[in-house]
C-alpha cells in the first residue's frame, strides 16, 4: 500500500515542479518588458495609421528592416526650405538644387 502512494506523490511532485518551473519568470528579464524587434513593430504599426494595401506593405517592410522612409517630393521641398530660411537669390538657388538633389 505504501509502493503506490509514494508513486503517486513523486509524480505530484515532478509534475508541480514542471509546473513551477514554467511560469518562473527568466533572470534578468522584467515581466511585460518587450524585445526591441516587438518594440519596432508597435512603433511601426503607429506609424503606418492610414496607410493601406500595397503603400501599408511597403511601408512596414522599410520601417522594419530599419530603412528610413524616403522623403516625398513635397516633403523635400518643405524641409529645403526651412533649412535655406533667410538666403536670398543666388546663393538660395545653389542651396536648393543642391538640398533637392540630394
């Protein structure tokens, strides 16, 4: 009678230390804390809002795979001009073909 009760309690055992083990949490690591690949697809995810279809796609592969999102036109052109702010003929035109090209 005593065989199978101690059976019976070394398998409760090895099951709740299976048991305990999983949900001990890893050294080192917080609990909730995410991985910076989880980390850049919540951002991501933020910034691709709006965007749909084929334009949603692209856009997360970039901003995965850690590219900068290419500038639109207009965007360049806006950007250009806050960095020529005060510059006047000439030297404003030099500085926007060379900002606009590159």
């Amino acid at each position: 009678m005593r065989l199978p009760a101690a059976c019976a309690l070394a398998g409760a055992l090895a099951f709740a230390s299976v048991a305990f083990a999983a949900d001990t949490p890893k050294a080192g690591a917080e609990p909730g804390a995410a991985n910076p690949q989880q980390e850049r697809m919540r951002t991501c995810n933020a910034d691709a809002k709006g965007k749909t279809g084929e334009e949603r796609k692209k856009f997360m592969s970039a901003c995965l795979s850690g590219e900068a999102p290419k500038m639109t036109r207009q965007d360049r052109m806006k950007s250009c001009n806050a960095k020529a702010g005060p510059m006047k003929g000439d030297e404003r035109r030099k500085f926007m073909s060379s900002c606009l090209s590159g």
